[in-house]
C-alpha cells in the first residue's frame, strides 16, 4: 500500500501544478501571458496522463487490489481504488500527443469564449466549438471504442452509472409536471438594487456565507473569473471564484453554491490519512450538494433569520428581511441560467441537455445552433434572446468541453428533493435548524452520510443509502409545488 500511496502523491502533486496554472490563467494571468500557459499546461496535463497510464502505475494498482490488505479496507475505500483502474482503463488508450493538442484546444477555446461573450459574438467562438467537439469525438472513440451511445460514454465519464434513458425518463417526467406551475407564476415587480462593491467587499461578503455555512476559509481561497467555479488544490486548499457583479442577490447565491462544493472537498476523504484525495466521477453527486445549500437552504427566510443583521450591514443593504428574500424566491422564466430561480433552473438544464443530445447525435447544424438556442428560450420558457452573450455565450463549460456536464445539476436538484424530506424525518425540521442558527448540524449529517465516501458511490447509490430509494422525481415535486403554487 505504501508504494501505491506514493505514487499516487507524485500524481496528485501534478494535479496540483495543473491546478494552480488553471487558476492563474483564469483569475491573475497578464493577457500577454496566455500562449505561455496554454502550452505549459498542455504539456504538464500530458505528463500526468503518462504518469496515470503507465505500466508502474496499474502494476502497483493491481498488486494492491490482489492483497490481504485490500481486502481488509471500508467498502468505499474498495471501490474508490477500483475506480481508479478503471480510469486507467480509460486513460490507456488515449494517445498521449493527441491528449497534449486536446488540453490545447481547450485552454484556447476557453480564451475565445470570454473574448466572444465580451463582443457577444458566436462567430468568434464558433470554429473553436466546432474543434472541441470533433476532438470529443475522437477521445471518447479512444476512451470507450466499444459504446454504442458516445453521448453515454460522456455522461459516464462525470456521473458514473448515469445513461441518457434515465435523465430522459427523469427529464422528461419533469418537464411534465413543472412547466403547468411556470406557466401559473404571477411574479412580483421588485425594484432594481445594485450596489457597486469592490472586490474587496465580495470577499467579505463571500467570507463571512463560507464561515456560516461550514465551509472552512483557513483552507480556502478567493479569486475572480467571467463563471463561478469551485477548485481544489488539495483537502487544505479549496478556492472558489466568482463573477465580479453589482447584483448581491446573485453574489450570494453563487457563493452559497460554490460553499456546497467546497464543504464537500474539504471533507471528503479526510479517512485516507496518508493520501490526499479527490473527486472522481460524481458531478451529480457534487452539484446536488452545492444545489441544496444554494436552493433548499440559501432561498429559505430562515435561512438569514439568525445572519441578517450582520449581512445586511456588510452588504450595505436598506430593506427589511421580507423584502430580501422576495429576491430569492420571485420566480419567472429568465435568460440567464445562473440567475434562474430554482424551479425555472430545470428548463435551462433541460434546454441544454436536448441541445448536447442532438450535437452528439449529428442532428445539429452548428451555423444554427445560436437559433436553435434561442428557440428552444422561447418555446419552453417565453422569452426573447436578444444578444449571443445572454444565450449561446453564456456558459463555460462547452468552451472547455464540458459536454455532459450539464444534466448533472438537475440530477442533482431531483436528488435535493430527496435529500431535505429525509433530514426533516432524521435530523430535525429543516426551517427550525435554520432559524436556530444551527445550519452545522445540518452540514455535520452531509459530511458523515455523503461527504466521508468521496466518489465511491453515484448519486443512484447514495439515493439507496440516505433516503432509501431510487432517484425520483416526486419529493422535488412537492417541494415546487408546495412553495410556487
């Protein structure tokens, strides 16, 4: 085991490099700068697929998993090593100077997109798109060369276990029962706040949300980018970016968001104590956690009752707690996903989902993705795309390529529903945790039922384990109807 957990800190070591140049790029690096740490991450990101696919590494993999000492382990602990061979699997056969070109494109296509968001222009974006998906294609031939659905093999890839037949099944029951209650919504006409808050001030309001909720900032960082993302450099150094706005209702939420994500980095595999681990293959799993700190605790009035004193002062806020949560809760069909309410969140998850489907399928022309976009905004939700930068331009996450990323929020919002009737029943009411001020407890119980076990278990399994049952619609189904009707 000791050989094995060696080598396996010599590849996280160079997760680490890959992560801080990541960082730097996104958040500090000077313009002028950008080719320099494209290619140095390309060929950093290179050296670690060399490291993570070679003979030494399977060797010590399988030497390890054939011992009494394997054996011996957690059932978590097992299956976390056997996920790591079957990445390994994955990893092989991908040609390393391929892989290099790959990163490449990504880091290139991701500077394009901010450059094209910023010009609201999809032309500029448009060639780069077009590249990371051939290039998509052509890993996951690599990765996955007996599939018989690519768009599975992706899917598997964020969320394992998770097929395109249940998120449609899922999906498409949603869709069913949701779009009746948007459709009813009678919004409130709030007035407009905006405040011009230094980047300073972000940070301790950002600070101040992270402490509440359990997120420790002694072993977190804060920095800047066009998206906000949650990172980890190791289990003591988790940093979270986010958006420079003047909305403070969209501050908090994504903060609150990115603390989710965070707690769960921070905690998750605190029981291997001489290997610093990370999250492997469970991104519904990770968003249903930032999800339900964001929507099911951070939209609830008692959520603030204890804080709001304080928060109001450090936001340099003038409304009464009333008022201020009207923000949260005021649901209407948006353009922005990450500024849509929680309830009509579902369809910008479902919109782009149908959307990725289709590209993977070969059924969609890319010249008319942009309007094929903006259809699907007005059919589902009612409302007009006026500009590339609020529709097609939006997200990061196909500049990268992302693609099956996305599904995983909603997956992760169906599985909140879950989550919140079964910490009623065995934790305690969650309004009277709240209202108490004692959000920790509630973040004590996803630490020891979710957090502890990393990425040993899908978000099917951890539906089995905490709540009892197979991933369902129903409980997210009552939540919105019960709060929107």
């Amino acid at each position: 085991m000791k050989e094995l957990i060696d080598y396996l800190n010599l590849i996280n070591e160079k997760h680490v490099v890959l992560s801080l140049l990541n960082w730097e790029l996104d958040t500090i690096a000077p313009e002028k700068s950008y080719d320099y740490y494209v290619d140095l991450i390309s060929k950093k990101s290179k050296e670690l697929l060399e490291m993570t696919t070679s003979d030494k590494y399977i060797e010590l993999l399988n030497n390890y998993i054939d011992s009494d000492d394997f054996n011996k382990l957690e059932e978590y602990k097992k299956l976390y090593f056997l996920d790591l061979k079957d990445n390994y699997e994955k990893e092989k056969r991908i040609p390393k100077e391929f892989y290099k070109e790959f990163v490449k494109q990504t880091n290139t296509s991701k500077i394009k997109w901010e450059e094209a968001k910023s010009k609201k222009d999809y032309s500029i974006f448009k060639p780069y798109l077009e590249k990371n998906i051939e290039m998509t294609k052509e890993l996951y031939k690599y990765k996955d060369p007996n599939s018989i659905n690519l768009y599975d093999s992706m899917l598997d890839d964020y969320e394992k276990g998770i097929t395109s037949k249940q998120i449609d099944n899922l999906f498409e029951g949603l869709k069913e029962r949701i779009i009746p209650i948007i459709k009813k919504l009678k919004p409130i006409d709030l007035k407009s706040i905006e405040y011009n808050y230094s980047k300073e001030e972000l940070i301790n309001i950002s600070e101040f949300l992270l402490d509440y909720i359990g997120f420790d900032n002694t072993r977190g960082a804060l920095g800047v980018f066009p998206h906000g993302y949650t990172t980890t450099i190791n289990k003591n150094d988790v940093r979270i970016a986010f958006n420079r706005t003047d909305n403070i209702f969209d501050h908090i939420s994504t903060i609150v968001h990115e603390g989710g994500h965070g707690i769960f980095e921070q905690y998750g595999g605190k029981s291997f104590e001489e290997l610093d681990i990370c999250n492997i293959n469970t991104i519904a799993l990770h968003e249903s956690q930032s999800r339900f700190y964001e929507n099911i605790l951070g939209r609830n009035i008692n959520f603030y009752k204890p804080i709001y004193n304080k928060l109001k002062n450090i936001c340099n806020l003038d409304i009464e707690l009333d008022d201020f949560i009207k923000y949260f809760n005021n649901s209407k069909p948006s353009l922005i996903r990450t500024e849509a309410d929680e309830l009509t969140y579902c369809m910008h998850i479902i919109i782009r989902y149908e959307i990725e489907k289709e590209i993977f399928n070969n059924n969609i022309d890319l010249d008319n993705l942009s309007k094929i976009w903006n259809q699907k905004y007005k059919d589902y939700l009612g409302v007009e795309v006026q500009n590339d930068s609020e529709g097609i331009l939006q997200d990061m996450h196909w500049s990268d390529a992302s693609f099956g990323y996305f599904p995983d929020y909603l997956l992760g919002t169906i599985f909140d529903g879950m989550l919140l009737e079964t910490i009623n029943e065995k934790v305690g009411n969650v309004d009277k945790l709240l209202s108490d001020g004692n959000i920790k407890e509630i973040t004590k119980y996803l630490n020891e039922n979710i957090h502890k076990y990393i990425s040993a278990y899908n978000i099917n399994d951890v539906a089995k384990r905490v709540c009892g049952r197979d991933l369902d619609i129903e409980p997210i189904v009552r939540y919105f109807e019960k709060k929107y009707n």
